[in-house]
C-alpha cells in the first residue's frame, strides 16, 4: 500500500452526509456525506414505529435554477440561465476554498505535528515539560502519534519530570463547525490545530431488563461518558451534554435498547493528547495526565510526524465531501495568509476575498462564503461566478496539479461513482457536488465526445421552501422531511437531465 493508501481506507469507516442533513436523519456509512447560531436539540428517533407519511407535492413555483456553460478555449458563453442569480452552492464552495488554500500554500505543503521540550534528557528523564504541538494536519492518524511516542522511546525517554502540555494555537478551535447544525451530528465535529482520526469515537450500547447500560468506547480513555435520562420520546439516541472534564453524552431510554453510533469529538487538542499518552505509555514512557499550554520559540523538535502533500489531501477531501478537512486546509490556508491564527468564519472570509482579487474582472456582487466546507445555508455563488473561477483555475496550475484533475469522476469516483456512469458519460465528467435540502449543486468540467474542454456550474435553490424548513429546526416531521428529499431528488434529476444534454449536444 502506498504512503497514503491508509488515509483512503480510513475514508471507508467515516460517516459522511449530505450538507445540513434534517434531525432524524443518520447517514449510512461511506457516503458523502449556519449566521444566525441555532442548536438543533431534537431529532426523530429512528426507532419509533410510526409509519412515514407520503411526502406531499413539492412546492416548485418558489424554487429557481440558474446555470452557465462556457467554452474554456474560446471563453465563450454556450448556454446561460439566470447566471448572474446567487444561489446555496453547499459543498461547491470546496472548490473555491481548496483551491485557494493550494495557491497560498503549495500543493506540496505537510502539515507537521511534533513533540518538543528545552529541557535535556538525562538518565532517561526528560528534565522539564513535554509539549505536543499541533500543526492544523486534518490527515492525522492513530499511526501517526504512534510514530511520535515511538520516536520518543527512540530517543531514551522513559519519562518526564515536567508537564505534558498540549498546544492547539496554530489555529483558532471550535467545538462545532457549524452552529447551525445539530451537536450530534458526526460531521459537525469540533476543529482545532490538534485533530485525530475524522474527531470521533465509536460508542456502544445496551439496555438490559433489568435497566442497567452496558457501554463500550473505542478508544476507551474515560474522556467520553455515557448516562440515562429522562429525555423526549421523540428525541436522538444519544445526545451531547458537554461536562467539565470530559464529553457527556445521554442516551434515551426510549430509543434503542443496543446499538452503536459514531460521536463526533468537540475539544479535540485534549482528546488528541490523552490518545498520544495511551500510546506513549504502551511504548514505557510514563506522562502525566495533559494540560493545556503553549510551545516557545527556545524549544527542540524531539520527534515530528508529517502529512501527505497538500494536493493529495485536496484529492482526497474533493472526493468524500468532508467538512472537516476542508475547514482545517482553509483555516490552515488562511492563517498564512494573515499571519494569524483563524476562525473557521474568518478563514472563509479571507480566502473568498482572496479569490475575488484573483479575477478582477468579475462581478462578485453577492458573493458570500459563510464558512469554506458549505455545511450552511447562506452562502452564495452566482453561476458566473462559479464558472469565472473554474476558468481561473484551469489556466494556472495549483502547485504541481492540475485543479480539474482533483475533482470527484463521473462514473469511477467519489460522489459522481454512481452518475453520469453509461459508457457515453463516464470519465467525461469531472465536477464537484453540493447538496442541501431544497438545494442541489453541480459544477466542474466537461469533456466531450468532440474533444471541446467546457466549464460549467449548474444551482438549483429554493429559497421559500429552505426558509420555511429553517424556522422549524428540530421539528420537522417525517413528512415534512420526506418532502425536501422529494425536491433534491428532482432537481438532482433536472441537472443530471442538463448535463448529460451538453455533453451530446458539444
């Protein structure tokens, strides 16, 4: 297996979703998967036995679909509809977003976790503090802060007669990321400079007759909990509670009596480190339990662990839609931009202005990035402007890559495996999905049967029907659910219906 072939089989275990996917609804595995802040407490419970009710109509008087295809030869204007509207993009701001954290930092950048100290070791004892120091690498693994602690044994170190600091300043953190989206959601997991393993935690249950839990957590470190309580019937399985000095969670006794769900980690830099302590303990190194601390520019680097190269990163976040990457590149991204630490809000801001910059030509009335993964509903692109920088894109090589070359593939890869897959459509179709209810997204490349090379960006939004399901965060019925996945489903069909049209057509 190559260097990062470990990375792609990971990807395999993760829960992805469809970008602000309703309460009640659990994405199935190895799928792909806010600013006004609202917490979605309540979800349907799976487990309930109320039949569905039949989705009504779809409301479409309300909904609007804009799209502009160009000829990226000629820069000519091929076909166009409402494409200077702004519309949801959802995950299609990956692309801008990615594309301009490969331009700031390189297409070969690595992200460096390391392990540092001013301290000298003696007889095996490292005589002062031990910091872990985070480098903002999204990529890093259980195998990764192996390879540190093994490092470290390595080195003599048996055992430090300081602290065991952790330092998470590279970045700004958060413990959502977004606000507007329910805490129990996988893919809402906390970001910080110090990231493990996608931030989550695989949590079992079981209820016996006699109402004792049984519970089982990999890792097991006693920083995640589970307790019963009294919750509504209509309630998740498990819901977040926070707690001073680890994560809570409950579950409902209405719910399931056994099963299991991924959690998402909220302070990852803390759970990061007592992982890298487990495993310092496993290699004989004896650490104290983590505290919070900084790094100074007096300290040696003892032992370090590098990511891939940037552009294989972008592969790989491109072709699972994971939010979480794609804020840790950008906020990465940012930060060197700035000179600063960044926000996942403010690392949106700075790399769409920075975009805006690249093309000067273009009309960016209305453009707006709330954060870079799309896991939002008021970001906006118009479909000039989508386009405007797939042409910006394909005339300036991202490092060594060639930006349409990092795109999921029609019929063969990511979220496009399973569309436009017929032997005259695959391969041909180079592009990036986004999906929210009551949005759908489609923009990318084409490459047709004439050899002609088009670019092209396709949004379908409707913004009545979003607004109406807004304002009944935690509340939605499984009608009403039901309803906007009739309406993606639609519109995913109209634009699959569009490109497949250029493609004979051009």
């Amino acid at each position: 297996m190559s260097k990062y072939g470990y990375f792609l089989l990971s990807f395999a275990l993760i829960l992805f979703s469809p970008v602000l996917t309703p309460p009640g609804h659990t994405a199935p595995q190895a799928q792909n998967p806010m600013s006004q802040t609202i917490k979605q407490k309540s979800k349907s419970n799976p487990t309930q036995n109320t039949p569905p009710q039949q989705p009504q109509t779809v409301v479409e008087n309300t909904a609007k679909i804009g799209y502009l295809l160009m000829d990226l030869d000629t820069g000519q204007t091929l076909e166009s509809s409402q494409d200077q509207e702004t519309f949801i993009p959802a995950s299609v701001s990956k692309v801008p977003t990615t594309l301009a954290a490969l331009h700031i930092l390189g297409s070969n950048h690595r992200f460096i976790t390391s392990v540092q100290s001013t301290a000298q070791v003696i007889n095996g004892t490292l005589q002062g503090d031990l910091i872990l120091v985070g480098g903002g690498d999204p990529s890093l693994s259980m195998a990764g802060l192996m390879d540190l602690a093994l490092q470290l044994r390595l080195k003599g170190i048996q055992r430090i007669q300081g602290r065991f600091l952790y330092d998470e300043s590279a970045l700004l953190p958060d413990m959502n990321i977004s606000n507007e989206q329910n805490e129990e959601e996988t893919y809402n997991q906390g970001v910080s400079a110090l990231t493990l393993d996608f931030n989550r935690v695989r949590l079992s249950w079981s209820i016996h007759s006699s109402g004792r839990i049984s519970t089982q957590i990999v890792p097991n470190l006693g920083y995640v909990s589970l307790l019963a309580g009294e919750t509504s019937r209509f309630g998740p399985n498990l819901t977040f509670l926070n707690g001073e000095r680890g994560e809570v969670w409950r579950l409902n006794p209405h719910g399931a009596r056994s099963g299991w769900e991924w959690v998402p980690i909220k302070q990852p830099a803390r759970y990061t480190a007592l992982v890298f302590r487990e495993f310092s303990h496993q290699a004989a190194i004896d650490l104290p339990a983590p505290e919070p601390g900084r790094t100074t520019p007096t300290a040696k680097t003892l032992a370090s662990h590098a990511s891939p190269p940037l552009s294989d990163l972008v592969d790989a976040t491109l072709e699972h839609s994971n939010n979480l990457w794609t804020e840790l590149i950008s906020m990465n991204a940012a930060s060197r931009l700035s000179g600063q630490p960044q926000s996942v809000i403010s690392s949106a801001k700075l790399l769409s202005t920075w975009m805006t910059r690249q093309i000067p030509g273009t009309d960016w009335t209305g453009f707006h990035l709330a954060n870079s993964c799309g896991l939002t509903a008021v970001s906006r692109i118009s479909p000039r402007q989508m386009v405007a920088i797939l042409q910006w894109a394909n005339g300036s090589l991202a490092g060594e890559r060639a930006f349409a070359s990092l795109l999921p593939i029609s019929g063969w890869k990511g979220t496009l495996t399973s569309r436009f897959s017929t032997p005259e459509s695959s391969l041909r179709v180079w592009a990036k999905t986004g999906t929210i209810l009551y949005g759908k997204a489609l923009a990318g490349y084409l490459f047709t049967h004439q050899n002609r090379r088009l670019a092209f960006a396709i949004f379908a939004s409707d913004f009545v029907m979003r607004k109406a399901f807004d304002a009944r965060m935690g509340q939605h019925s499984p009608n009403e659910i039901a309803q906007g996945r009739l309406w993606n489903s639609k519109a995913s069909g109209q634009i699959s219906a569009l490109v497949e049209k250029w493609l004979h057509n051009y």
